[in-house]
C-alpha cells in the first residue's frame, strides 16, 4: 500500500512547508480512526493556503484519504481535545517524512505532557464538566430523566478525561479504557449509570451526589489555569476583559458558567461597579483574597 501512495507523499515531502508526513492504515472494517478509509495520510505543513485540504483517492478497490492540516489547527486540535483521533494519528502513525524530527519532538511533548498544558485541559474539561452537570441537575429536577441522563452521560465523560490528564496522560479515543486503570472510582460510576437494574430516577439521584463529590475534589485543579490568568493584574476583570483575553478563548461558551460557579464556591469574588442606573451595577471578577494567600 506504502508503495502505491509513494508519489503522492512524496510530492509532498518536496515542498519546503511540509513539516512530516504519517501513514495510519484501517485496523478494521469498522475503523472510526480512518474514517473508514483503508489508508490515511497526515500531513503537516508549517503554513498551508487553508488550516484543513483533504483529498479522496482510489487505488486498487482501496481507499485514502490525504489530510494536510496547518500545524496551528494540529496544536488547537491536540490542546481542545476536539478532534480525538488526531492524538492516534500523532502517536502511532508510521512516520514516512519527518523534517528535523518534528514529528519525533511531537510525540516527545505528548509523551511527557508539560503541566502548563495541562492546568489548560483540566480547566477546560472542568468547564464543560460543570455545564453538563448543572444542566443535567436542571433536566432531573423537571422530571425529564432521559435528558437528564443523556447530560450526566456527557458529564462523566468529561470527569473521566479529566481525571485522565490530572494524572499525566492524554485522552485517548478509548477513555473508559484509559480512566478504569487511572480512576476506577470513576469508571465505577460510569458503569452503575449504564448498566444498573435501578430505575433511571434512582440511578441519577446517587450520580448527582457522587458527582457533587468529584466536583468539589476536582475544584482546585480544575480551577488553577483560570486563577492563573485572573491574577496577572491586580484589578478586577469585567466580561469583556475575559472574552478580550487570549489565554482564556480555549473555555468558549463554558466561561460564564465556570465564572458563576467558581462565585458560588467563594474560588472568586465579585466586585460591584457603579452605572449610570441607580441600583445597577456592572459586575467584575477576582481570586478571593483567601485563595490568593493559600496561592
């Protein structure tokens, strides 16, 4: 198979953008890591005319599939977690060009996961942990126990990953997999949500307290990376000031909510700014002082 696409990649190993190229061949007939490609070729370029171009081709009643993708896009990818099988790709694709070891230094940086990155990815997974929850509470209180289900369903998942990367790793497709050997506490709550005979109300009343739980145990870490920001200036910071502060564009929709839970758990204070309305004010955020000195 590698000799049929030689011409094609290494028409691509000539251009002085391309960074590396990796091969991931199908594992089976039901491969999501190929999108059922029998062979994809990923290829990294420093600067491309599009973040993503992909080409189809057909070869000997075989497919592939050429991905040539900005390495901004592979780096957003890789720290938003949103594009999973790329971390496959990385890891254990067949390397067939590798200017100066990029690819070699990738999979070194992924193998290691320096603790920058990932106070990022913890605070964004405990963003979108919380959303689900609180909307997940919502739904139970309604009596709308499908819904319900299918946001602690999400919930957990996201608790798993980020239970995942406090322990130094990067999620993999396989998640549940991964977090059984990491956290089995975790894994075990997963399993009692999806295959206990206890009716549905039941089963998502004890995963609500339990999740209460890992919650308020998660806080401190799921926390840090938004601290670290928000301490940079001494003065408070209003809503536009966050959405304006590039560190912080990773948490998306999910800041108001992880900014209004983390008042609610005294992690922030709120500071009050006089408008023009008499008995209206602006609302600015800080670390509480308390918080600060145990920093």
């Amino acid at each position: 198979m590698e000799d049929v696409l030689r011409p094609i990649y290494q028409e691509r190993a000539s251009h002085p953008q391309t960074l590396g190229i990796l091969m991931i061949e199908k594992g089976s007939d039901y491969s999501p890591e190929t999108d059922l490609f029998d062979v994809v070729l990923f290829v990294i370029v420093r600067e491309g005319e599009e973040p993503i171009f992909i080409k189809h081709y057909a070869f000997e009643e075989k497919s592939a599939s050429l991905h040539i993708v900005d390495e901004r896009q592979v780096k957003e990818w890789v720290l938003l977690g949103s594009n999973r099988k790329v971390m496959n790709w990385l890891l254990n694709g067949k390397v067939l060009f590798d200017r100066n070891e990029y690819i070699e230094q990738w999979r070194q940086r992924l193998l290691q996961f320096p603790i920058e990155e990932r106070k990022v990815k913890m605070g964004i997974e405990f963003a979108k942990l919380v959303r689900r929850y609180i909307e997940g509470r919502s739904f139970f209180e309604k009596d709308q126990w499908l819904d319900a289900y299918n946001h602690v369903l999400h919930a957990l998942h996201h608790l798993a990953r980020l239970s995942i990367i406090e322990n130094g790793f990067y999620p993999e497709v396989t998640v549940w997999n991964q977090v059984k050997h990491i956290e089995p506490q975790v894994h075990k709550l997963y399993a009692e949500l999806v295959g206990s005979e206890e009716p549905l109300d039941k089963r998502l009343q004890l995963l609500f307290l339990a999740s209460d739980f890992f919650i308020h145990s998660k806080l401190k870490q799921g926390a840090s990376h938004l601290i670290h920001v928000l301490e940079k200036k001494e003065t408070s910071w209003s809503m536009a000031d966050l959405l304006n502060e590039q560190e912080l564009a990773v948490y998306g929709v999910d800041l108001a909510i992880l900014l209004e839970f983390l008042v609610e758990k005294h992690i922030l204070s709120v500071e009050k700014i006089a408008t023009k309305g008499q008995g209206v004010f602006h609302r600015h955020y800080m670390v509480e002082k308390k918080i600060k000195k145990r920093c």
